[in-house]
C-alpha cells in the first residue's frame, strides 16, 4: 500500500475513535444525532449508492451497441 492509502486509513480511524469520545455541545434533535459515526458511515453509503447508481445508468441509457454507427 501506498503512504498515501495507509494515512488515509489512519484518519479515518482516528476520527472514527475520536467520535466516541468528543460529545457534541447541543442535545440531539433526532435519533440518529445520538449515533456515533452516523455521518462518516451515511457519507461513505451514499458514495458507494451513487457510483453504482451511476455505473448501471451509464450501463443500461448511456452505453451503445459495438455496431451503432455502422450503416452498412
């Protein structure tokens, strides 16, 4: 792995055990509010919901036959 990927990792666990233990100033309003890494794991669920969203769209509307422009 590269230095890049291994520092990458190494925040995202830092920040992950760092949202354990750092409570936020205000009462949750909603239920997910009182879940810790509840925004790091929606955000990387998202990301992963919209790359194959977009994968099987370009698939299926996007992408034409091999003999599309062949008017023989």
């Amino acid at each position: 792995m590269t230095l890049l990927k291994v520092l990458l990792f190494v925040s995202i666990v830092i920040v992950c055990f760092l949202s354990f233990l750092i409570h936020p100033e205000h009462e949750p309003h909603y239920i997910w509010e009182k879940i810790p890494v509840f925004e790091a794991i929606f955000g990387f669920v998202g990301c992963i919901v919209l790359i194959i969203f977009s994968k099987v769209l370009g698939h299926y509307f996007l992408e034409k036959q091999e003999n599309y422009y062949d008017y023989d």
